[in-house]
C-alpha cells in the first residue's frame, strides 16, 4: 500500500471551520426530525454537548465521471458546436441530486485547459465545463482523488480544482498547497457539518510532483484515521471518507477491500466511530453495500458517466456503464457522545445510456416506460451486485 504523509492535519483542526465554508442542497428528501414538544428551536443534547439541530438531513453519493471520447463528443452536440455541455446528460438523475441535503460525487479525471485539446482515455483531459454541470445537478462536493489525478500533472490539478471552485463545488483528495490538503470539504447539512475526505489506491505509476507530496491523497489507514480524527476535532459531525479502491471489473469487493473497511470502520474515539459513511469507487462495476462494525460501506458504486468499456478480456462488458447512487438519511443524536445516526439507507440503480448519451434513472425509466425490458435487466444486475453482502438485512432498500 502506498503511503505518504499528510502535514498538519491534526494541528490544523482548529482552523477548518473557519477556512472552509460548507455549502447545502436546495432541500431534504426525508421530512423533519421533530423537535419535543415545547423546546425552541435548536435545543436539545448534542455530541458537542451544546444545543442539538433540530431536523437530520438526506446525504447522497454517486460514482465515477469518466468522460470518454465519446462521452465528449456527445456534449458537444448537446452544446450545439459551442463548447460542451454535459447538463442534459445529467438531468436523468438532477430530481435525485438535487433534492438531498448533500450531494457528492467523483471527479475521476482531471481537466484540459479552455478551449482543449481534450482526450479520453488512457490519459485524460477533460473539458472543464463538467464542473458548471455538476453543481447544476445539484452537486456540493467532489472527491478529486483517483489513479488519473496526475494525467496531466501538478497543472491538471491546478485547472480542475480551480474549475470547481469557480463552479462552487467543493472538493476533497488532491490539493494545489500543502495548507489546502490540511482541509477537508467542509458541507452544511441541515443542522449538521459534514466532512469529506477521499484517497486513491494508486496514480498509475505516477510520481507525485517535485516537492508537491501533498498533490494527491493516497491511502494509508494511520492517515485516514488522523485526518478523520483531525476534522471531527474542528466540529464535523458526520465524517464521510470517499475510497478509490478495489479491483477493476471485480463485481465483488476484494480482500484489501474487506480488510481495510472492518479497520477503518472500527476506529473509534471515546466510544464514538471516527469514520460515519465510506463511498467507493474505481472498479467500473457495481458494488456491494454493506454495514460493518455499525457504519455503512459502499464498496463500489460503478460508473455515473462513462462511454462503451472493454473489460480485462477485450471484450465489451455492459457493467462499465451501471451504477448506484447511495442515499442515506441521518438523525441527530441522541445524547451527548454520541453519533448521528443512519435511519435509512436506499439505493438507485442508474446507467449511462449511450445510444441517447444520458444518464437513466432506471426505476424512474421503468415508472414511465414498463416496456424496456433491457433497463429491466440492467436495474436487476445492480440490485444483485449491490445486495450481494447482505445488505437488506441491514434495511437496505431500493429507492427511487
């Protein structure tokens, strides 16, 4: 496993708050916590030992943005000739986005500068006008670690991170300055701050830039435990760690997988889980959801956006373009201590569908369309894939 170090992230606790400003959905998908009957609002125990919020709030996440050749082409036509725009391509999936408190999504590729050239794969420049359609579908934050963030280089970092800021989205995983590496994505929801951190398995055999180790987050269990730790020191109350892992093509989550989630997951403070939600990605298939150690884990939620994808065999494999969306709905603790707790966890099957170039909510396709068989059984190869470990037993279930 590779490792490097992160600088001050415990001694730079102190000042997230105050250098990191959060930002929220436009709305909740779950209604209300209610408040007990006479308190203002506001009041009640909290894990800070002050006043409670008074309502939880709807978190979702989603896979990999893999903008292939064809995927930019694509955005091109939608654009007209003028430049790219990938907001139709997403509007399939914008009511969901949308709707939720917080929204995070992966920045799998890095960006070319205005006006190209731009290139899919193996090494990619993507156009940087994503960044506009990602916070138009309702996006608040990005992990931006990957095996592409050093594509292009110190400069791929610097185009994309600034293209999102620009966008108002914010972003967790690779970093222009040692003090911004110290920061993680800082979101309001509902009552709640939220953290996100994210760290790759590996840049392609890509050094990290000349006295730059602080580029790109890889992993290392220490360090995601201390900067877990470092942000719930500086208020966060629900820390979400973004993983780019596993085994490419790998329905199931492999054993690094499997071990490093039962470790991460079971590092707590005072009794209190330092980590509250891992997201996956990476592998370009479905993955399982599972609860372990008390904390749910998405192994691998597959591709968002991504052209046709040949597999480890050279062949056309149909899995490169499924995913899931995760959404899960937290409540506020009970008592001092304590964490915010998941209420509810729902899946969305999704799929890229390039022969429209857009991406499908496929029960909502199903809700208007009962015919198509073809996003029947795509819908159905998901659900298999993702309650592969047991899940419903947990309470998972399928949303919409």
């Amino acid at each position: 496993m590779t490792t490097h170090t992160r600088h001050g992230a415990v001694a730079a606790a102190a000042l997230l708050l105050g250098t990191a400003a959060g930002c929220a959905g436009p709305g909740t998908a779950e209604p209300a916590v209610d408040r007990p009957a006479g308190s203002a609002a506001g009041s009640g125990p909290s894990a800070a030992g002050g006043t409670a919020p008074e309502r939880g709030f709807t978190l979702v996440a989603s896979g990999d943005v893999l903008p292939h050749d064809s995927v930019i082409s694509r955005a091109g036509v939608d654009a007209g000739g003028a430049g790219h725009d990938f907001v139709p391509m997403l509007a399939g999936v914008k009511p969901v986005v949308s709707a939720a408190d917080v929204a995070i999504c992966h920045m799998e590729t890095v960006y070319g500068p205005d006006g190209g050239p731009f290139t899919g794969y193996p090494s990619f420049a993507s156009p940087p006008e994503i960044a506009g359609a990602l916070k138009a579908t309702g996006y608040d934050s990005c992990s931006t670690a990957s095996n592409h963030t050093l594509d292009a280089g110190a400069d791929g970092i610097s185009r994309t991170l600034g293209a999102l800021d620009k966008a108002g989205v914010k972003h967790a995983g690779s970093a222009r300055s040692a003090e911004e590496d110290t920061r993680p994505a800082l979101l309001d929801a509902g009552g709640a701050k939220v953290a996100q951190l994210a760290y790759t398995y590996d840049t392609n055999g890509k050094p990290l830039p000349d006295g730059q180790p602080w580029a790109v987050d890889l992993i290392d269990e220490e360090k995601i435990i201390a900067d877990s730790r470092a942000a719930r020191a500086a208020g966060a109350d629900v820390v979400v760690v973004s993983m780019h892992w596993g085994t490419e093509w790998q329905t199931a989550p492999d054993e690094k997988q499997l071990r490093l989630g039962e470790r991460l997951t079971g590092s707590t403070t005072d009794g209190r889980p330092d980590i509250d939600l891992i997201i996956g990605t990476h592998v370009h298939a479905p993955q399982a959801y599972e609860k372990v150690n008390g904390t749910w884990i998405i192994y691998g939620m597959g591709d968002q956006i991504a052209g046709e994808m040949i597999n480890n065999a050279g062949q056309f494999d149909p899995r490169g373009t499924q995913g899931s969306i995760g959404r899960f709905t937290f409540a506020p603790p009970a008592a001092d201590g304590e964490r915010w707790a998941v209420t509810k966890a729902e899946f969305i099957p999704q799929t890229m569908d390039n022969t429209v170039g857009r991406v499908v909510n496929l029960s909502q396709a199903l809700d208007e369309d009962p015919s198509r068989d073809d996003y029947r059984a795509t819908r159905s190869a998901i659900e298999a894939a993702v309650l592969g470990r047991g899940a419903a037993n947990d309470g998972l279930t399928m949303g919409r």
